[in-house]
C-alpha cells in the first residue's frame, strides 16, 4: 500500500503552496539544465520545497554552473531580472559580479560557508548601476550521497536602513558645518569678510580647490570673481570673465536660475567650452546663481581640478550655503542703511528750527524761480482743475494762439483756441483729460492747425497730488518738433528712394545678365538653324533655359524677401531633416571645415516647407564657411526647443508662444555692428564682385517670416558669428514623405480643358502640351469669354486659367463662378504672383492648385494628371 502511495504520488506536490515561484519552477522547460522534475533527486526537492515556502528571500545555486532556483522574496530582490534569472548560471545571470560568485561557488562546493555583514555589490537590477548593501549568508547543499552539490544564499538587502544611516551622519556633519559657518560670521557686518570667511570654510569643509563668489555684469554677458577661497598651490580665477565663453549651457543654465552642475568638463562638454573650463584648471564644478526680479546678479561657485560626481548632499550643501550667505550680505547691507539714516535723523532732529526758516527761505525764492522757469520755458506749459478748467498758461503756450491769460482762463481746455481748429482734435483732448483725471499719465504726437500756422508737438498730461494721494490738478506740456518731424519724413523718404535704387539696380544688373544669356543663345539658335547647321544645337537650348531657370531662382528669392514666395509647408522634424543633408552639407563647406551637428533630444515638430529651410541651411553653412576663408574653421549646427516668454519674444520681434531655433555657429571673422544692421538688405554683400549675388540672407528671411517665425544674428568681430532661425511649434507628429505613385503617367485619355490667359504665347504653349499629351484644348483670351463657355451645357473636366486676367474679371473670380454652374470642377490657377498675393492667402476650395511662372512642361502636365486622377 505504501509503495502504490509513492508511485502514484504527484512528483511536483513537493512545489504546492509556494507561491507564485512555486508555479514558475513547476512549469519551467528543465530539460537542458536539471533535467524533468520528477527524475530530480530527493535532496534536490528537498531544498527546492525548503526555499519556495520560506518567507526569506534566497537562493540556490545547484551544480557547477550554480543553476538558479529562488523564492518569491528573492524574485522581489531581483528586480528586473526576475524572471530572466531563473535556470540560468549565476555567472551569466549576474555577469557584473561574476568574479564575487565564482568564489562563492569555489568555497560552497568545497563544503564551506561564507558570511558577510553590510556588504556592498554594484548590480544592474533596473537598467542603472548602483550600489546594494547586503547581509549574505552562503552553505553547501549536498545530494542524496551527502557530497556538496551546489550553494544556499539566503540575501537580505539593507540598502535603505545604511543609506538612512548615512544620511543621518551627513545630516548631522551638514548641520555641524553650517553651524560652526553661522557662528564664525555673525558678528561681521562687511560683505566681502562674510563672504572671505564663508568660502574658506566651505572649500575646507567640502576638500575642494577653489570656492569663488562673482558679481554679474549689468547686461549678464559677464561677471567679475571678486575674491574666495583657493587650496595650497591653485590658482584663484579672481577678474573679469565672459559667460558666454564657459559655453551656451552655462549661459541658459544661470540665466533661468538654476545651479550648473558638471562632474566632467572633458566628458559632459563641447570641446570649445571644455576648453574654458581646463584652461582655469576646473574639471567639476557646482556654481550657485543669485537671482533677483528676474536677474542674475551673483555666482558663487565651488570648482575641483580633477572629476568629480557630485553628490545630492553636496549640492545641497552649497545651495544652502550660498543662500545663507547672500541673506547674511544683505541683512548686513540693510543694517547698515539703518544705521546711517538713524544718524542722519539725529542730525535732522537736532538742527531742525534753523532748517525750518532756511526752508521758508528757499519756498519763496523757489516759487519765484519755478514761475521764472515756467515763463521761460521753450515747451508749453500749464495748469488745470481735475475737471480740465485752466487755471495757467506760460508764455510759449500763449504766444502759439496769440491770446493772453485772461483769454484762456476759467475755460474747458478742450474748448481753447489751441484745439478748437483742428478736427477730432478737441474730442481727443476731451478724452485725456478724463483720463488723467483718473489717475493716468498720457502722452502722444499731437498735429494742429493754429494761427500761427500748422504745428506738430509732443504732448503729454500727468496728474500732480496732494500728500494724502489726492489729484489736485492736471499738468499739460507741449514740445514743438514741426522741424525734427518734417526732416525725419525727409529722411525717410531719401531711405525709400536709396532702398529702391538699389533694389531695382540690382535687379537690372541680374535679369540683364540672364536675359543677355537667354537672348543670345536664342538668336545663335536661330542663325544655325538658317544656315542648316542643325549639329550641336542642344548647348544653346540647354543655355538659354539655364539663363531661365536662373531668372526663375533670382524671381524665387526676391519672392522670398518679401515674403510672397510659394510655400508648401508640412510638419517636418527638423533634426531628421538637417541628418538627411549632413552629406551635402559636409561637400560644400569643404574639407578645411569641420562639421559638428547638435540635435536636440526631444525637439518639437515645425510646419515648414522642408526644401526651402534645407535651402536656407545650406545658404547660412556657406556663408560660414566663405567667412572662415581661407584657413578653415568649425560650423555648428545646434537645435533647441525654445519658450519665449514677453520680454523674450519682444527681443526677437516675435509673438510670444513655443519655438524652435535652427543655429548656425562659426569661427570666422564675425561682423561689425553696420553689417549686421545691412545683413538682410537684398543685393547687400561683403563678398568680393561676381561671387556673390546679396540675395542668400535676404531669403533665408523672408523664409522665416513667412512661416511665422524669425531669424536673429549674434557675431562680435573677430570671434564669428551665428545665425539663429526661430519657427514656431507644430503640435503633431511629422509627416512622413508620401511614396510615389508606381505606374502613374501623365498623359490624357480625351478630357477636355478650358484655357484662359491673355498672353497668347502662354496660352499657346500649355494648349500644344494638353494637345500632345492627349487631352482636347479650348482656349479663351479673357475671363468673360471663358465664363460664357463654362456657362454652357458642353463638358469641361479642368479650367486652366492665369489669375492676373484683364478685363474687370481675375482668375479667382472666373473659377468662383464657373463653380456655380460645375460645383465639381477642378480648377489650376497659372501666375507669375505669390500663391498667397494670387489666390487670396491661400485659401483655396478643394480641387484647386496653383502652379507659379515660369514652371517647366513636364511640372504642369503632371500637375493637371494629378487632378484629373483626384
């Protein structure tokens, strides 16, 4: 009975009720380690049932190779590894500390016992390194013939009660440090003593080799180590420094407040600000800002010559620090204005009578002086009620109507020979009045007619108050600028004049060029053809539509100046984009300069016209590279996502909101402040003649505005130059290029296409490509005659009709109504025009599209293959 019980016996009972590991081990594939489970030894299940029910965690580690088999505690210890560890070798299951088991292995296979108490083991248990702290304890485990066959762990983890321990002595040392500070600086009332004490004993206190305090500059481009602290044989890094030199990180860092933190200036660095940093003998650095009404105006900053990983309780330590400090210099600044106005109050008191009849004194003779001053004065001045009666006029606001006081006094100011003659005038003045009576301070260019002829003046009017706050009167002022107005339109107008002079000569110089090109190869065509010399024809077609082509590129750039070029813009990850023209980009700056590419982690999606930027990045790299000729230099390409805030975006001339900036750097010979006000004018160049047209930076513009954003220069002489362009955000994802249709052609099948233009030659040519591309052609001359066809009942599959039509009817208007009789029809708008000046900013129904002069043949067939397939 006993034997049958045995047999039939389940082989995996020994596993019920061990928890969920219990189940793992049940329906583990054995068959390459252990072997099947009932085949397992009786020892084996033995240990294996000990382990799964003990609440501990442990482990054992059977075999040679220290096969793993563990409990639930041991699974929660794991961490990520669970349950990856279970049936591997404890080698390869904990690779980081292989070294630690093979000993474990070596000495538990040999029947011998490990014990280790607080012991420290850097695993990988979520991704990161850290360090664990354990109580280990390792036993033999033998087999049924009592020969150790493989290794008991039992592991409890004490990571927290020693970090809560350490914490508790760092605490204590903090607060021991912090003490010992307060007490060795309370008694001083001078700034740079705390200050000279305060570094000193933080730089001894934490081991480091320098422990500095700097002022910033008013702009916060720079800042001055005024003192602090050095170890033994450093050298301190007391004078005058630029922010911008320690690298664009330090300068956004700071500059919103936050401490920088660098363990490795090599490593966590670009070489160019790293080199900042060794050049000082800085290798870690933790530097505090002091931050007032949204200024940085101090540093405090503790720097090591060798890496260093700064710890939470360091950083903390110098954040409070630096904080006490900066409290203690200014509760000691205020101290010391106390004190100087409780002695100047003393003084006061005590000298009180005799200052009382010299103020007496000075009343009356500053009432005499004020009223000399009034009549004077050059600027208009005067006096009303709160309700906006005058009360006073000086000499120069009299004279300007030819009235006396007497004339003027007691009346509505509104209602004064000063405003009565000039339309809407008086209402305005009306209004300010009303205004400044409650509280505000207005001022504005104010135009007149008055007898003595047409004036302009800057006006103002500001309330005056009593002691108690209360408005007593209004002040009017009035400064006479007719002369600097009229030469400042003058001035304008000659900058007009100058602008367009040079705009038009510009493009006289180019189109004259390209047309001379065009021409000339055009009548060399024809004069073979005359003279039956049809060989070698192909290079002067080939010329005059280059000479095309590049009037057509010069028309697009112009475009793009003023903003009227034809965009296409979609969602376009910019970092993706600037990757996929890292080649071409590397080919035309040359091997003399090297590329660095900055692409931020993160960075927003922009909805741009993806050909145009790579063609405005391009522009920007060649530039740089021309300005580091001949010797060679770097161009950095950096992104970044961007949140301009008011202050921020009034810097930029941009709408507040999110953005991202595309910047390029170089070390070339940078621009003087003149170039950079002219930079953007077009035809504008500092390139020698014939290398250059002037028109690259003006696009790269005209680009950015259009797509509603900006492009802003940043260059000092000498140390190069970088050209930052700022596109707004696009909340979405990008789209991905849309493969191209296999198979498509762009031949007809017998549509029939309505023309519209009245330049007989372009009309011609898209009627003969319709014709031999098989489509049926009607033409028409204007837009009128091309309504009345499309009024008709005979079919009509696309209108092809220029915008710019004579005849009181443009080629939107035609389309309009032509779809009020054929609400299906597709319409394709020709014009020599931006798409947004030629079809009303862009709005256009569906089944619409634009195509701009001068377009090749090919790009209009396959255009009108595309709608016809819509």
């Amino acid at each position: 009975m006993d034997t049958q019980t045995v047999e039939t016996r389940d082989p995996l009972l020994f596993l019920a009720g061990g928890g969920e590991m219990g189940d793992r081990i049940a329906a583990f594939d054995w068959s390459g380690s252990l072997g099947p489970i009932e085949a397992w030894p009786q020892s084996l299940k033995t240990i294996v049932a000990f382990v799964v029910h003990s609440p501990v965690p442990i482990v054992m580690l059977w075999g040679e190779d220290g096969i793993m088999l563990y409990n639930d505690g041991y699974s929660v210890f794991a961490g990520d590894r669970h349950p990856v560890l279970l049936g591997s070798k404890v080698r390869e299951g904990w690779g980081e500390v292989a070294d630690f088991n093979d000993n474990v292995m070596k000495v538990g296979l040999a029947g011998g016992t490990l014990a280790y108490r607080d012991f420290v083991l850097t695993l990988n248990r979520t991704g990161e390194f850290e360090d664990v702290y354990l109580d280990l304890d390792y036993s033999p485990i033998y087999d049924d013939d009592g020969v150790p066959a493989g290794v008991l762990a039992i592991v409890i983890e004490i990571s927290d009660r020693v970090r809560a321990e350490r914490q508790l002595l760092a605490d204590g040392d903090r607060l021991r440090f912090l003490d010992a500070l307060s007490r060795a600086t309370e008694a001083s009332r001078d700034a740079d003593e705390i200050l000279t004490v305060t570094t000193r004993m933080t730089g001894e206190h934490l081991g480091v080799s320098i422990c500095a305090y700097a002022d910033m500059d008013a702009d916060e481009r720079g800042f001055t180590v005024r003192g602090g602290w050095s170890a033994p044989g450093v050298r301190n890094a007391v004078g005058h420094h630029r922010l911008t030199d320690f690298g664009q990180l330090a300068v956004s860092t700071l500059g919103e407040g936050r401490p920088q933190i660098i363990n490795d200036s090599r490593a966590e660095l670009p070489p160019a600000d790293a080199a900042t940093y060794l050049a000082l003998n800085i290798e870690a650095t933790v530097c505090m800002p002091l931050v007032k009404e949204g200024r940085l105006i101090a540093l405090m900053a503790i720097h090591r010559d060798k890496p260093h990983h700064w710890t939470e309780a360091e950083i903390a330590l110098i954040h409070e620090v630096a904080e006490r400090s900066w409290a203690h210099v200014e509760r000691v600044g205020a101290e010391a204005e106390l004190r100087e106005t409780a002695e100047r109050l003393h003084f006061l008191n005590e000298t009180l009578e005799a200052r009382v009849a010299e103020r007496a004194a000075q009343l009356q003779q500053s009432e005499a002086t004020v009223r000399t001053v009034f009549e004077t004065s050059f600027m208009a001045q005067g006096l009303l009620t709160p309700e906006g009666q005058v009360l006073y006029a000086n000499t120069t606001a009299l004279s300007a109507i030819g009235a006396t006081l007497n004339d003027v006094a007691g009346r509505d100011y509104w209602d004064t020979p000063w405003f009565a003659t000039t339309p809407g005038m008086a209402d305005r003045v009306r209004e300010t009045v009303a205004s400044v009576a409650a509280g505000e301070s207005i001022q504005f260019t104010m135009p007149l007619h008055l007898p003595t002829g047409e004036r302009v003046y800057e006006f103002s009017m500001r309330p005056a108050f009593d002691p108690n706050g209360r408005i007593v009167a209004l002040v009017p002022e009035a400064s006479e600028v007719t002369a600097r107005v009229r030469a400042e339109d003058a001035l304008r107008q000659a900058q007009k004049m100058e602008a367009v002079g040079q705009l038009t000569g510009g493009l006289a110089h180019d189109f004259n060029n390209l047309l001379a090109a065009i021409s000339g190869n055009l009548e060399l065509l024809e004069k073979r053809i005359d003279q039956g010399r049809v060989a070698g024809l192909q290079r002067y077609i080939d010329n005059a539509q280059g000479g095309a082509r590049r009037a057509a590129a010069l028309t697009q750039r112009l475009l793009a100046f003023s903003r009227r070029q034809t965009l296409d813009p979609k969602p376009t990850d910019v970092n993706r984009l600037i990757l996929g023209m890292e080649d071409l980009t590397r080919r035309s700056i040359g091997p003399l300069n090297e590329l660095e590419i900055v692409g931020a982690a993160g960075l927003w999606t922009t909805r741009i016209d993806a050909p145009q930027l790579e063609n405005a990045l391009l522009n920007l790299c060649i530039n740089a590279r021309d300005a580091m000729a001949p010797n060679g230099g770097r161009i950095t390409i950096e992104t970044a996502n961007k949140w301009l805030d008011d202050r921020a975006s009034m810097e930029r001339d941009m709408a507040p909101g999110q953005y991202i900036s595309i910047c390029v750097s170089d070390t070339g010979t940078g621009m003087d402040a003149e170039t950079i006000a002219r930079a953007f004018d077009p035809f504008f160049t500092t390139k020698p003649l014939g290398e250059g047209t002037g028109l690259g930076l003006s696009m790269v513009y005209g680009f950015a505005r259009q797509s509603g954003g900006q492009v802003r220069i940043y260059s000092e002489v000498g140390r190069g130059t970088t050209m930052c362009i700022y596109l707004p955000r696009h909340h979405g994802t990008a789209e991905e290029e849309a493969l191209a249709h296999s198979g498509e052609t762009d031949h007809g099948d017998g549509e029939r296409v309505l023309v519209i233009d009245d330049e007989p030659a372009i009309r011609a040519l898209v009627v003969e490509v319709l014709e031999d591309a098989g489509y049926i052609a009607i033409e028409a001359p204007d837009g009128p005659s091309g309504l009345q066809i499309l009024s008709t009942d005979q079919r009509i599959d696309l209108l092809i009709t220029d915008v710019g039509l004579p005849g009181g009817m443009n080629g939107r208007q035609v389309a309009d109504a032509a779809r009020v009789y054929r609400p299906n029809l597709r319409v394709l708008f020709i014009t020599g025009f931006a798409e947004n000046a030629a079809v009303g900013n862009g709005l256009l129904a569906p089944g619409m599209e634009v195509i701009t002069k001068p377009f090749a043949m090919k790009a209009i067939s396959t255009k009108i293959r595309d709608l016809m397939d819509r």
